[in-house]
C-alpha cells in the first residue's frame, strides 16, 4: 500500500493541492484516532474489571491500559474517499474539477494494479508479499502487546514458559548422590509451580472473549502458541521428576551397596597381620561369615545393577551418571573378591606362623620338664638295688620319649623354612625388600598381576606400601596384597635353638644315665664285696667267671664312655681292681678248699657234701638275686644276666 500511495502522489496530486490535502487527511486521522482510541479504552476498562489477574508465579498483570489498535487499521484503510469525507477546506477547485481528479486516480491505479503489480506479485513478489503480510502481522502482535494488558499479560506467560522450557532443558541431573537429592528436591518445588501455572493459562483463555475479529485471532494464535508450550514444558517438568526418582532410587541403592563393599574393604586394608595378639580362631570365623555374607549379598547386588542397566537401556538423561556408578559397583565388587583371596592367604600364613611359634613353645616346655626330671629325680647317687633298677627302667622310658621326640624337632626345622616373616609387615625396613602379589590390582596408571613379584622401598604407611613392579612402576599400593617370602629369620633360629636344647637334654640324659650305671656297679660292687668264701664258693667256677667278665666289661665300658678326669670314674677303676683282686683271692681259697674236701671225701664219704649243701642252700637264692640285680644295669649286662641266671638255677 505504500507503493500504491507513493505512485498516486508522484502522479495524481496535483502540486498546488497537495500540502492542503496532506494537512486536511492528518487532521482526519488524528481524529479518529482519538475517537477509535477513546472507545477502545472503554472496552478495555469493562473487560479489565471482569478478569482475573491473580498469578501464582512472579508474573503480573500490567496495570496501564492503552487503546486498541483498531484505530490504526480504520486510518491505514481511508484509501480514496470522497471529498465530503474528507472535509477539505475551501479551495479554488471546483467539485466537477476534484471529481474528475478522482477519476482519473481510479483509473490510473486500475491501470498500474492490472499491468504492473499483479504481473508482478505472479512472476517475482510471491516471497515478498508473505513476507509483508507476516511482517504486518508481527506487528500488529507487537503493537497490541504493547498496548494491551491482555496482550501483554499472555505473552509474559509465554516468555516465562519459554524461559522456564530453556532451564529445565539446560538443567543437569547432579553426578552424586547428594547432587541428585539436591536436583530433586529443588525440581520438586520447581515442579509446584509449574503444575499450579496452568491457572495463568486459564485466566489468558478466558481474556479471549474480550477480543473479536482480526484481534480475536491473534490472540487466539498467541494463546494456541502458549497452551502448546505449556504442555511441553508439564510433560517435560512430568518427566524430569521420574528421571529424578528413578535416577535417586538406584543412586541410593547403588550407594548402600558401595558403603557395604567399603566398610568390607577398610575392614581388611587395616587388618594387622602382624600383630602378636592376633586371634586366629575369630579370623576365622569371620572369614567365614563374610564368604557367607557375599554369596547372599550377590543377589541384592545383582538386582541393583539390574535396575542401573535398565536405565542406561531406556536412555535415562543420566545415563552417563548410572554407568559411572555401575562401574564403581562392579569394580568394587571384584575389588573386595581380590582382598577376600588375600585375607584367606595371609591367614594361613599367619595360621602357619602361630601354630608354628606355638609348637617351638610347646616343644621347649617338654624338653625342659625332661632336663628337670633328669637333674632331680635321676641325680640320687645312694639308692638300693631294687631302687636303681625302677630309676634305669624309667630312664629307658625317657630315652624312649626323647627318640620319638626327634621327629618333631626335625618337622619344627623343616616347617621353620616355610613361615612368613610377619613381623616384617610393621617392622622399618633396612633395605628395600622384595615381595609378591596375592591378587590382581587395576588402580589409575598402577596395574599389578597375581603372583609378580615387586620391591618395597617404604613401609611406613600403615595401610599402603610404595612399591617399584616388575615393570619398573612406583607408586602407592594398599599392602594387604602383597605377603613377604620365606625364610623368617625369627622361626629358623627359633627350630635351631630348639635343636640345640634337644640335644643338650639327649647329653644330660646320657649323663644321668651313666653316673645311673656307675651307681649300680658301685651297688653290685658292695654286694660283691660282702660275700664270703662259703657264698663264692657256692657258685661254680663258670658263673663266677661269667659275673667277674660282665663287671670288667660294663665298668670298661663306662670309662670309655665318660671322661677320663671324672672323679667317679677313676673311683670305679680301683673298686673294680678291689673286685678283681677279691676273686682271685676267693678263687685261690676255694681251690684250696676242694682239694681238702676232696681229701676228707676219700676218709669219710659224703656226709661232708650233705653237710655242705644244707649250709650252703639258704645263700644260693641271695647270690643269685644279687647277681640278677647288679647285671641290670644295662642291656649288655641283662642279657649277661639271663645267661648267668640260666646257669645258676
């Protein structure tokens, strides 16, 4: 319209008339404007007192009111009216002359619409007239939002649904769980007000009743544009809150899981294996129980990360949230497997290590009651035969035991190669030691494999170690996963003194064993030295010489056996010699005594012999108990014995 107004004016006007007809149409517009703008205020102000402008939100009902935009369409549209409308002062042009003006602009604008505009709206202006007509349409809007409070107020609810859409949009999920009970908790409210925003909605709808025709429609279009972003942003503000629960619901879940395994896991990082005071037994127990624990709690954990991977499979918002916690729960479920593998490996290397330290003590205790029973009850020198032969009976038991007992130290000695240094653990290293994997570790930039072998270079930290691997890595690494290698110096010369004392009481029991010998030699010996000639005679030359050769050998024996500055050996040497010198005495009077009793048998018969053998009998059973006792005193002389006492009865 304004190129048609353009052409006619550069064609049609004439030049005297125009500032007059310029002057006269503004003075027309003007007013109606104001008569158009006056009724518009009165409309506005009825329709304003009927509606509702109460609003949930910060939003607010503008409070000016200006005219309706109907004035400006009713003055864009006065095209070519006639003269009397117009109301043109008085001019020196006639009526006939402006009618034929009129005329002539009719059909010079019929011409330029027939030949020029249509041929060129056809062929080029297509694009240009949609676009004009939109233009013309947007501001219409904007000029009716300006000025309407009806206008303005449903687009105030537009923009803060828009500004509302664009948050929830940009909004995040939180990386946390306590991120996420925020973003929850805080949506929650956000949501309140959304759902209660619906109320403007309302209030806008009904303000449509107050418009009609062009008007009506655009606010119709504007409220149409508001109902369909409200929507969107309900179903999104709806959906944001079932992401957040969900998302919350498996955070929590997910958490209770991952504060298990970390009390599981501080449980065992901080477990002191080397401590004295260490009970095996609840150790044990406990091990256990938490196998237990884990195989029940696999089906809880399972059903958890179910739940996780169900909202990565359904694209959850926070998918990316939902793995990282998926990931840390499956790494740390496999991480508290590795330490359950240590924990049963490191108790029974500390099983080992007690119950080995336990048998060294309980090994010394036995030894030591034999060296006490050996320096007391087996160290009396003045015994009587009957006495010495039970003291020799129970020495042999103890020889016996202590036999028997060598087993043991020699399985002691053996198992001593094989028990870990715990003590190291705790202990400030000298030089970097060397020591082996348990189980896998995946940590950052830190990979170590079961059974490699690593250098400590630092142990001070109580929980982890600063280890080089076999690849050259150094690095912080909980020291639960490593154990020390044999050989523990402590246990090795642990067995070795055990050894030694074994040996030691072996030697003492010797000891006591011999003077025990010496002591029943000395006993025999006495006997010996009390018989008479009647009682040595009483035994024929055979046994006489079988009891003299045992005497010799034992006593021979023995000082061979012992120490030659012995004092109780040298002693035994001359009581042997006194014994010796006594049977030669005694075999040299009772040859003296057959040949006069061979010499009386040829005077008077036999009645000397039967005299004889009454005199005799009562002694034979004496020397014979004596002889069986004193040939006891070792297995060389019992075997001596039974030989003598064959012959004797």
């Amino acid at each position: 319209m304004k190129l048609e107004a353009s052409f006619f004016t550069s064609i049609c006007r004439p030049p005297s008339t125009s500032r007059r007809e310029s002057t006269s149409r503004d003075q027309t517009d003007r007013s109606h404007s104001r008569g158009s703008g006056n009724s518009n205020r009165r409309r506005s102000e009825k329709s304003g007192a009927s509606s509702p402008h109460g609003c949930q939100t910060q939003l607010r009902c503008p409070g000016r009111r200006t005219g309706s935009m109907r004035g400006y369409h009713q003055d864009s549209s006065l095209g070519c009216q006639s003269p009397q409308r117009w109301a043109l002062p008085r001019s020196t042009y006639s009526a006939q002359e402006v009618v034929k003006l009129e005329e002539r602009y009719v059909s010079v604008r019929t011409l330029f619409e027939n030949r020029l505009l249509i041929v060129l709206n056809n062929r080029s202006f297509t694009q240009q007239e949609s676009y004009t007509t939109t233009k013309r349409i947007v501001v219409s809007e904007s000029r009716l939002v300006e000025t309407n409070e009806h206008f303005m107020f449903l687009q105030e609810c537009i923009n803060w649904c828009k500004d509302k859409l664009k948050k929830l949009n940009d909004s995040e999920y939180g990386n946390d769980l306590a991120a996420v009970e925020k973003e929850y908790e805080s949506h929650q409210k956000e949501h309140k007000i959304i759902h209660q925003f619906h109320t403007n909605v309302d209030q806008c709808a009904q303000a449509e009743n107050n418009f009609s025709g062009e008007e009506q429609q655009v606010y119709i279009n504007l409220l149409s544009q508001l109902r369909k972003i409200y929507a969107e942003l309900l179903s999104l503000s709806n959906k944001r809150v079932s992401d957040l629960h969900s998302l919350l619901d498996f955070l929590q879940a997910a958490t209770q899981e991952l504060i298990w395994l970390n009390e599981k896991e501080e449980q065992e990082l901080n477990r002191d294996w080397a401590n004295k005071s260490l009970n095996i037994a609840d150790v044990e127990r406990y091990y256990e129980k938490l196998m237990g624990e884990l195989e029940k709690r696999e089906v809880q954990f399972s059903a958890v990360q179910d739940r996780g991977n169900s909202l990565v499979i359904g694209h959850h918002p926070a998918s990316k949230t939902v793995e990282a916690y998926l990931a840390a729960m499956q790494t740390q479920w496999q991480w508290l497997l590795e330490l359950t593998l240590c924990l049963e490996t490191h108790l029974q290397h500390a099983s080992h290590y007690h119950t080995f330290f336990t048998d060294i003590a309980r090994a010394e205790q036995f030894i030591m009651a034999q060296d006490e029973k050996l320096n007391s009850t087996y160290s009396v020198t003045d015994f009587g035969l009957d006495d010495g032969e039970q003291l020799l009976r129970e020495m042999q038991d103890i020889r016996e035991e202590l036999t028997q007992f060598n087993s043991t130290v020699d399985e002691l000695i053996n198992r001593a190669k094989s028990v870990v240094p715990l003590k190291q653990r705790r202990q400030t290293l000298r030089q970097p030691t060397t020591v082996t994997a348990i189980c896998n570790y995946k940590k950052m930039d830190m990979s170590i494999n079961k059974g490699e072998r690593c250098t400590v270079h630092d142990n001070s930290n109580r929980v982890k170690w600063s280890v080089i691997t076999s690849t050259g890595n150094k690095g912080l690494v909980p020291g639960v996963i490593f154990t020390i290698p044999p050989p523990n110096q402590e246990a090795i010369d642990a067995a070795e003194k055990l050894r030694r004392q074994y040996e030691r009481c072996i030697a003492l029991w010797q000891k006591k064993q011999l003077r025990m010998r010496q002591n029943m030699i000395f006993a025999t010996i006495k006997v010996v030295k009390s018989w008479d000639l009647a009682q040595f005679i009483a035994m024929g030359p055979e046994q006489r010489n079988a009891i003299r050769r045992a005497l010799n050998e034992d006593a021979e024996k023995l000082i061979q056996e012992g120490d030659p500055n012995d004092p109780q050996l040298r002693r035994l040497k001359r009581e042997i010699d006194e014994v010796n010198r006594l049977f030669d005495e005694f075999e040299r009077r009772a040859n003296e005594g057959i040949l006069k009793i061979r010499r009386r048998t040829k005077r008077g018969g036999n009645t000397v012999f039967s005299g004889l053998d009454t005199v005799w009998s009562p002694t034979w059973l004496d020397v014979g108990r004596v002889i069986f006792l004193s040939l006891v005193l070792h297995f060389s002389i019992f075997r001596r014995s039974l030989l003598i006492l064959s012959l004797l009865f």
